[in-house]
C-alpha cells in the first residue's frame, strides 16, 4: 500500500471542487485512510458518494465522523486481510507469506504513529486468543507443506474462541482391541505401496444422470419388491422354511409370513402401529400386526422379517416368532500367504466434517488434523464430509468472499499439500450437507478435482457415498449419512438386552444396506433405482465406518468392527476423530474368524 500524504488528498478534493480551508479536517482524512488502509483518491471518492446521497452535505470534523461510522467502518468489517493488489485466491507459498507478513508489519508501525497503544496492548498481526504470538503462522513458515493460512479461508479472520481454548487436547476416549503399546505409525515412507480400490464396479457409473422427482412409483415398488425377496430368499434357506403363506389369508394354524414391516399412519412407528406388507408373491397386501406374545422384539420401518404367528380373521396377525434377515459372508481374499509370512499392519486415521466450528470459518480444526497425520503418519486417511457445510451459520448466511467451490478446492489443496511428506493415500468421501456439491440425493456421486496435478490424484481417491473399500485386503464400508441418527429415532424394541446402537448396526448388516430405513427421512433424497446398485452391501464389511452426531464408539457387532468416530468439531468446540491399525489374516483360524481391526481408538482433535 502506497503512502498516503496531505497533498494527496487536498490534490483529490480540489479536483471534486470541495473547499477544504481547515487543516484539522485534511488530517482527520488521512487517519482514515490508514485506519481503513484506503488510498488517498478512494477516500474522496467514497465521500462525494456519500455526501451526494445526503443532499450535498458539507464537509467538516462532524460529517467526517458521521462518514466514518455509516461508511468506512462497514467497508472495514466487510474487507478481507489480504494485500490489495493480489487476488485473494492466491495460493501462497513460504516466500509470499514472509512478504505479506513484512508488508502488514510496515502498515501496523506506520498505524502506531499514529494512534496512541492501550496500556499493555498487543499488535494485531499473527496474533489468536490461545497465543498472543502464533505458534500457528510460525509453524505454517517453517512447513513450505501448509500453504494456506486460516485467515484464507474465510472473510473474518476471527478464530472461534471455545475452539482454541478447549481442553484434553489428544485425549482417547474410546479404545478397541490391544492398544497397550500400540504404535499408530503407519508402513515406513511414503513408497510403501498401501493397496486401496473400490470393491466392486467404477464409481464413474454413478455420474450419470439421476432420475430423483421423476421416478415413477412402479420403479420404486419394484425396487423395494426385489429386497424383501432377496431377504425372504436368505430367511427361507437358513430357517429352512418350506415355504411363506400370504399374510392376509385366514388360517387356524400357526402360519410363517414375509414382509416389510411399516407404519399404518405418517406418524412415528409405535408397538400399535405395526403393519406387515407382503412382496407380490404372498399377495402384496398389508395385515396389521400384534406384538404383544413377543418375548422381545426391534423393529423399524423398512426392515424386511418373517414372522410366525395367527391370523384366523385374515385382519390382524398375532405374532409369536420373529426371525430377522442373516448377514453376508465376510470378504475371503484370494491372495495365499505364506505360512510364515506375516503382513505389516496399516494405520488408517478416519476423520468427518464439519472442519470448522460453528461460530467461524476459520479452518483450524483442519489445520490440527493435518498436524496429526503428519505427526502420527498414517497409511490411509479416510475423509469424510462435510468439508463446506451448508448448516454453518455463516454459510446459511452467505457471509463469504469465495464460490463454495474455491472454498472446497483450497480445502483439499491443503490437506495434499499438508501430508506430502508423509505420501499417505487419501480418500474423500462427500456428505449431503457439502453444499459445493450440486448432488444433494442417496446414493452420492463422489466429488470431482480437475485441478489436481498428476503426482496429487496418484494419492487421491474419490469414492462415492455409501461405498465399500478394499484396503490391502480388508474391507471397510464407508457413508456419511447419519444413518443411525435417523433409525435411532424411529427404531422400536422389547427387551432386547443390547444397547440402541448395537441393534441399529445389526440392522444394517442383516438388512444388507448402508440405508435400510424405508421411507428414508425428508432431508434424504433417494434415488432408488441407484440405491439398488449402490446403496446395497456387496458383503459383510470387516470395519464399518458411520460417523454420526451421536456419541462415538467403537463396537464388535457380529464380527464386524462399527466405528462412529465422532465429528471433528461439536458445534464450538473441537470434537473426535478415530484411528485403526487393521491387518489382513487368514480367514479361519482354529476353526473360528479372526477380525483383521487389531486395535482402534477415538481420540479428541
């Protein structure tokens, strides 16, 4: 910014033929001008924008304040931190950062001659709450791998202050397996060659065009037709039930029925409330079902069953028996080991959005979390979204500088640059709340990233969501829609003796789906034709990740191991992420499944 004299700005003024006689005025200008950090042409400008709107108004000592306060100081608010004559979506590098910096140190002393400092008071520059000098901004010159700074990523440069006065920093509040002595360190070096593809079919299929407000309900029928006797198929061969009587056929004897259980009103599912739909082949009618000789019982909309029970009228079934759906095998690789060899284990670190708090956009959460993988230097790092969420206050708002886009891409530019020295792969998964991503329907497409360079995209993998990954032979499935948040509240049990989260998970695998609720809630666009190819599970999962805004944990649920890691921020304050160390094992061993997850914890960012 050019020095902004007297002369310069009685130049201005007498080009607009405004009298200016007092001097005192002349001054009070140009401590605005650098108060404001506006040139000297700029300050005329805005005034004669002003003073014309006010019907010619005078200039003097007074109107200058009455300016200052309707005009410069809501300018101020609203401008960026960033030197004038460069474009804020610079990427900086070491070198710009240590310019800029020595550029907004000559400003502050050219202001402190100024003004006259508080007692005790601080400069403004590279300062937060939590350190008076940043430790921050002189870790971010030291790392030519963090490129961007906090302040980029949103107008404000306000860190969220809960967030960077929060306490138990790095502490574990869940753990799993044998983490006594457990080093989280993934495979020596960047080249160590970690194996990661999607399971089954090219997530490209997925960026075809979608058909979400114009299915026709018959697709839909049909859909739901095909899961409940893909279900019935599996319940029919494991009960070895000979064969299913139509549900709304009167009988004296016990009878055995499929269906889908739902609700007789667009109310919440109640014990009083359950109906039993049969597929086409039971004659596809509905018979309202009572619960009360059930000894125990969970149910939820959607959820396909076979029940045993009485039904003499051909009204209402009297339920005795439920047999819920059987799980998938478990993924059985074909790679032979040798007896003796065995393979090296593989850190995955698992993190969900949002990365902000919700009182600033300020990316610090994101920043810490970089700092962690580049500390711990795990083999996978599993990213879940939202990266730029369409709930933050300020996005609801539109207070940014930025395209959603731009705020994403710098996202991801910081997160490759930011582990480059460790070389891990990355995965991004999208989230419903991303609201850069113009798919706000189930199954997700994943994102798109045109501008990563060729070594980038080599560690970058885009995967949709719900998806099931293969990470050196294990499998992991993957969605970020807070699927037991929405069952947890329409879920109904009797007596189970297992804990809601427990029962939610078993759901999902003996469903067979990453979604099994039906119908889904509002806020969840469903494509159904798509859910059929992509929002089924292919297998039983070794690891299933669901993060939710429920409490995080870490659970053996009929041998698979579900992890909730939390989100990484809770509303102001900083909130969990989790890590894995899994390794590939044989299928049996003394006759029984050895869980590959050795041990996992969630620890708080």
């Amino acid at each position: 910014m050019a020095a902004v004299t007297v002369e310069t700005i009685k130049s201005e003024l007498e080009m607009f033929d405004i009298a200016c006689q007092d001097e005192s005025i002349v001054d009070k200008m140009l401590e605005q001008c650098i108060c404001n950090r506006i040139q000297g042409d700029e300050i005329v400008l805005e005034w004669v924008a002003f003073s014309t709107t006010k019907n010619g108004l005078k200039l003097s000592l007074d109107t200058l304040d009455q300016f200052e306060h309707e005009v410069l100081n809501k300018k101020s608010k609203s401008k960026q931190s960033f030197k004038r004559d460069e474009p804020h979506n610079r990427t900086r590098d070491i070198h710009s950062l240590q310019d800029l910096i020595k550029a907004e140190e000559e400003e502050e002393n050219l202001l402190d001659s100024y003004s006259t400092p508080a007692k005790g008071s601080q400069k403004r520059a590279l300062t937060t709450p939590e350190h008076p000098h940043s430790k921050r901004s002189a870790a971010l010159l030291s790392s030519p791998s963090l490129l961007l700074s906090p302040a980029s990523f949103s107008p404000s440069a306000t860190p969220s202050q809960k967030y960077s006065q929060r306490g138990a920093k790095g502490e574990v509040v869940v753990s799993f397996g044998a983490v006594q002595g457990t080093r989280w360190a993934g495979r020596k070096g960047p080249g160590s060659g970690v194996q990661l593809d999607l399971l089954e079919g090219p997530e490209d299929t997925l960026r075809c065009s979608y058909k979400f407000m114009f299915q026709r309900l018959r697709d839909v029928r049909n859909v739901l037709t095909e899961k409940i006797e893909e279900l019935g198929e599996g319940l029919r061969s494991h009960f070895n039930i000979e064969e299913f009587s139509p549900v709304s056929l009167p009988a004296q004897d016990s009878i055995t029925v499929l269906g889908q259980v739902c609700c007789d009103s667009n109310g919440k599912l109640n014990a009083q409330s359950v109906l039993l739909e049969a597929g086409p082949e039971q004659g596809g009618q509905q018979v309202p079902v009572d619960l009360s000789e059930l000894r125990e019982y969970s149910l939820f909309p959607g959820q396909v069953v076979v029940m045993e029970g009485m039904n003499t009228t051909g009204r209402k079934l009297v339920a005795s028996k439920l047999h819920e759906a059987v799980p998938l095998p478990f993924y059985s690789s074909e790679v032979k080991q040798e007896m003796d060899e065995i393979p090296e284990p593989v850190s995955v670190l698992v993190a969900c959005g949002p990365y902000t708090p919700s009182d600033s956009l300020t990316y610090d959460p994101l920043l810490d979390l970089i700092t962690v993988i580049v500390r711990d230097r795990p083999d996978v790092c599993l990213l879940l979204g939202p990266f730029v969420d369409s709930k933050h206050e300020q996005i609801e708002k539109a207070q940014v500088t930025e395209t959603f886009e731009a705020i994403f891409s710098r996202c991801v530019e910081s997160i490759v640059e930011g582990t480059k020295s460790v070389g891990c792969r990355l995965v991004f998964v999208p989230s419903q709340r991303d609201i850069h991503h113009h798919h706000f329907i189930y199954p997700q497409p994943p994102f798109t990233l045109p501008d990563l360079s060729k070594d980038q995209a080599q560690r970058v993998t885009l995967v949709p969501d719900p998806c099931t990954l293969l990470i050196e032979g294990v499998t992991f499935g993957l969605t970020s829609t807070d699927i037991l948040f929405h069952m947890g509240a329409e879920e109904i049990s009797c007596i189970t003796g297992s804990d809601r989260f427990s029962r939610i998970l078993k759901h999902m695998l003996t469903q067979r789906s990453y979604y099994p609720l039906y119908p889904p809630v509002e806020e969840v666009n469903m494509d159904y034709e798509k859910f059929q190819s992509y929002g089924q599970m292919p297998l039983t999962p070794d690891v299933l990740i669901i993060p939710s805004e429920l409490r995080y944990f870490i659970k053996d649920v009929i041998g698979c191991i579900c992890v909730n890691p939390g989100r990484l921020t809770k509303g102001q304050v900083g909130g969990t992420y989790g890590r894995l160390l899994i390794q590939r094992s044989s299928p049996l061993e003394d006759g029984k499944r050895v869980s590959p997850c050795l041990a996992g914890q969630v620890v708080k960012i």
